[in-house]
C-alpha cells in the first residue's frame, strides 16, 4: 500500500479529496494539517475513522515536524492545498497568509526535495509534488476570454499574491532541482462541508437565520463555479497520470454573477424550506460597500485537463447547488458545531494522542 501526504486534508477541498481517496482508491493518507479555523475533521466523515487515513496535527512551517514525517511515512507523493484561502480575510490581516502560503510552501518543498534526493531512482522518477492553485493568480478578466495554462500571471489581493508567490517557488523547485512537481489552478468551489465565510454557506445559513444577505458592489461580479466533488475527481487524475512540469487549469465552465447566485439560492430555499412568514429569501438581499480591489471576471478554459486527462465536471450549476442547499438544510449538527466552535475540540475527542 502507497502512502500519500495531503496538506490541509482538514479543509474544505482537502476533506473532499480524502473522502474521495479513500472511498474510491488504495492510497494511504497521511493528513497533514495544522487545524487552523479553517480546518475540521468533521468534514472527513467516516474517511476520518479509516485505518487508511493517518492525522497529524502539524504547521507546514515546522520543518523538523514535516522531515519526521517523510522519514516515518516514506510517501510516494505530496498534494499540498494547506493554506490561508479567504480573499476578505488577506486584505484585514495579510501575515498570515504571507506565513503558510508563501513560507510554508518554501518549507515543504525544501522538506519533500530533501526526502526526495535520498530515493532510489525509481522512487525519484515516481514522485510528485502536486501543488493546488487558483485561478486568481490570473488577475481579473473583462467581459470576454477566458485564464488557460498560457496566461500570465497578474494577482490583486494580498491572497492571490501569495498564492501566485507559490505557484513560482514550486515551478523553480522543478526548472532548478528537478523535482517533479504538478501545479493546478482552479476557480470558485463550492458543495458540503465549506467553511461560512465564503459566498455560498454564508448565503445559506444567513438566510436560515433570517440575517441580510451581503453583497458587494452591485453584485455583478462574475465567478466560474465548480462542485468541490469534480475538483476533486480532478486533482486525483491529475496526481495519479499528469505530467511532471506540467500545469493544469480546471474550472466548471459555469459563469454566474454573484447575485445570479443569491438570487438560486433564494429561490431553492424558498422551495425546500420556505419561511414561517410566507416572504421569500429574497428579501434579505442587502448591499453593501465593495470588496477592496474585487476582482471583476474569473473564467477557466478546462480544455487541456479534458484533452489530456479526460476530466470533465459532472455537476452542472443547476445540478451541484440544488445539491448543496439541501445537504446544508440535512446537516444542521455540522453547522452547528462549526457556529458554536464545538468543531475546534472534536479532535482531542475523536483522535486522542496526536501523531
Ligand atoms: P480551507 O481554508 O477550507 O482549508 C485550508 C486548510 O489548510 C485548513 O484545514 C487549515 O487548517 C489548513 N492550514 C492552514 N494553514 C496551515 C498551516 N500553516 N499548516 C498546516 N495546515 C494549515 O481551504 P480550501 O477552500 O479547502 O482550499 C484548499 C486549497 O485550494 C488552497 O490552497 C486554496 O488556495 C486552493 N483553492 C481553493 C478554491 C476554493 O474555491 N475554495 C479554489 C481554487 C483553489
Ligand atoms: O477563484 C478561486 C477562489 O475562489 C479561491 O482561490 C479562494 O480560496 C476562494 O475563497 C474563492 O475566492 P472568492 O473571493 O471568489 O470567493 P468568495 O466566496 O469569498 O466570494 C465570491 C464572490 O462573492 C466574490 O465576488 C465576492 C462576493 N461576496 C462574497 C462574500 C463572502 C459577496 O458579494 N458577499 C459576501 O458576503
């Protein structure tokens, strides 16, 4: 049985590839993931409680922590998606996405490129570093084209900068020492288990609780929305066939303005639980002042990873959030967890002694 390190495998899309991964393949996972707000175990379901899934309670900047671990595992591959990923929260406080997504990722590589050199040749020629991108390391598009492979690159906030910085360190790793790395840039996720910070669960579960529901500017911002459940397909073909060196750009070819998406939510919250007080959702729309420099258009041109990988999303927009609304609605104990904070004790409950 191969094992396979997965940075950040607490998060939102880390919890869905492990799901995955275990669900759907052999690998043996070890978790690696420092249980930042961000993170809950929770989400890993019964993927968490397999004897194929291994927790490790660790920072990505602790570099005798992460040799500990390649010296104990000898993984065949690394999937890093630890990181800072909310775009409001880098503009209020940007340290600390400068620390994990920037500084972290230069400890990883320097830790992988380290356990990697002592391989045999085999090993050397087998293993992969697959970093997990963004499509806001693109910039911001107008009303036409779409980001690929071949754009440059052009970040706004301090979150896309960083995210940018990384993608460059793990492409001179590969141009400098050779590692074999594979580098994926992906637009807007959503599904089950996303932290309510990001537009969607937010959206939900305000309008649940009767608050207003936010939108920036006048809500005409364009996002190209993906089932977290797709990326994840994605990142396994990636991982598993991709080329060392190579980039891939995935993205659901489902472009929405915020308030196209307010307005769906609305709509389906109205249907599967409407309100005591017969009004629609609807009426809880509010504006409110614009993100700092808000990033107009987001578009991803998937063609390379169909060609290629054959990868093609399953979830339509219309499909993936009738979904989503009705998991959250199924799924009250999570967010409950989540809104209390309960979910920050689960681990010393459920996993004990950390690894
Ligand atoms: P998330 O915020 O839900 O999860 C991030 C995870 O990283 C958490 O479990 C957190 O505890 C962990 N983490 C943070 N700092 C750490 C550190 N220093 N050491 C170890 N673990 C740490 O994020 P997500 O939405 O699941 O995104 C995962 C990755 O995918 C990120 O790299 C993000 O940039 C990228 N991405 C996200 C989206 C999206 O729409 N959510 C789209 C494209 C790419
Ligand atoms: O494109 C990929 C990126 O998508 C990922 O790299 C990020 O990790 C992820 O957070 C996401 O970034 P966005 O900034 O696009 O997602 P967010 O959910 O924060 O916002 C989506 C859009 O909705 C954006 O145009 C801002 C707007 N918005 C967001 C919130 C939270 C609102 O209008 N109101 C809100 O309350």
């Amino acid at each position: 049985m191969q094992t396979l390190f997965i940075t950040g495998g607490a998060g939102f899309i880390g919890s869905a590839l492990i799901r995955l991964l275990i669900a759907e393949s052999g690998w043996r996972i070890v978790n690696i993931d420092k249980l930042t707000y961000a993170g809950n175990l929770e989400s890993l379901g019964a993927a968490g409680h397999d004897q194929r899934h291994i927790f490790s309670q660790t920072d990505i900047c602790d570099r005798a922590a992460l040799d500990a671990l390649f010296a104990a595992h000898r993984p065949a591959g690394v999937i890093h998606m630890a990181a800072e990923s909310h775009v409001d929260r880098s503009i209020h406080g940007p340290g600390d996405f400068i620390y994990t997504n920037i500084t972290g990722t230069y400890t990883l590589l320097e830790a992988a490129r380290a356990y990697w050199s002592c391989l045999n040749e085999p090993g050397r020629t087998s293993f992969r570093f697959h970093h997990i991108s963004t499509d806001e390391v693109f910039g911001s598009l107008g009303p036409a084209g779409m980001f690929s492979e071949e754009t440059a690159y052009d970040p706004r906030s301090p979150y896309s900068s960083s995210k940018a910085a990384s993608d460059h360190l793990v492409r001179a790793w590969q141009h400098t020492y050779g590692l074999p790395t594979l580098v994926t840039n992906c637009s807007n996720n959503y599904g089950p288990f996303q932290f309510p910070e990001k537009l969607i669960p937010l959206m939900i579960l305000n309008a649940l609780a009767g608050k207003p529901l936010p939108i920036y500017g006048k809500g005409d911002n364009i996002r190209d929305w993906l089932h977290v459940d797709d990326h994840a397909r994605a990142l396994r073909l990636v991982f598993e066939r991709g080329i060392p060196g190579a980039t891939y750009c995935i993205g659901g070819c489902n472009e929405c303005t915020n308030m196209e998406v307010v307005d769906t939510l609305c709509t389906l919250l109205d249907q599967q639980q409407p309100r005591a007080d017969g009004k629609s959702y609807l009426t809880l729309k509010t504006f409110v002042a614009d993100r700092p420099g808000h990033d107009r258009r987001y578009a991803i041109d998937a063609g390379k990873i169909a060609r290629e990988l054959g990868w093609t999303p399953r979830e339509t927009f219309e499909s993936g959030i009738g979904k989503t609304v009705a998991w959250y609605l199924a799924n009250g104990e999570w967010i409950a967890h989540v809104q209390s904070g309960a979910y920050r004790q689960w681990v010393e409950t459920n996993y004990g002694a950390r690894q």
